[in-house]
C-alpha cells in the first residue's frame, strides 16, 4: 500500500464564509473590549525566556503584542489574568459562535 501526503498551505478566508468570518471578526472586537474594560491587565514576563522587557510589534483588538527581543516569543503585555482568559474562551458571544456556527458549518 503506497500513502500520499500532500501539504498545502491556506488561510482561515480560504476555507470559511466570509460573511461568517467578518460576523466572528467583529464579535471579536466587540468582546476582547468588554473584557478588557472589566478587568486588570498585568505586565508578563517572556514565558519563552523570562525576559521583562515589552517591546510593542503592534496592537489588535485593543491588546498590545510584544516581541521578546532575545527569544523572539510574541504575547500580549499587559493582559487579562487566566480566568479571564479562560471565562472568555468558554463564554464570549465570538468564541460561542465560532463553536456553534462557523465550526459546524464549514
């Protein structure tokens, strides 16, 4: 038996609905903003190396993403604390769509 493997590279707009990937984009938007309006961010340390520094590579969805100078690792400095994080994977309108809809549908 021969098994062939192909490998091709594809963005998320290739294989979703475009309607439904704008829907999730602004979702997104709207509740990574009401999270950060009703909660702390905190500074982070590089998880890759522990370097403290925060040099900004640029902002989205209101968050500010650093690149580690020594390790290269990006994160997002300051940001929300893990249960936050965690309350907004499992209950933010996005990611329920993102489950809910755009997932089983495509």
């Amino acid at each position: 038996m021969k098994s062939i493997l192909l490998v091709d590279h594809y963005a998320e707009v290739d294989v979703k609905p475009t309607d439904m990937l704008e829907t999730y984009i602004r979702l997104t938007s709207e509740n990574v903003g009401q999270m950060i309006a009703r909660t702390n961010l905190n500074e982070c340390i590089c998880p890759g190396c522990g370097d403290d520094t925060n040099p900004e590579a640029f902002q989205r969805f209101g968050l500010t993403y650093v690149a580690c100078p020594n390790c290269r690792t990006l994160r997002v400095s300051p940001r929300p604390d893990e249960s936050a994080i965690a309350d907004y994977y499992a209950n933010s309108e996005a990611e329920v769509y993102w489950r809910d809809e755009l997932s089983s549908s495509t």
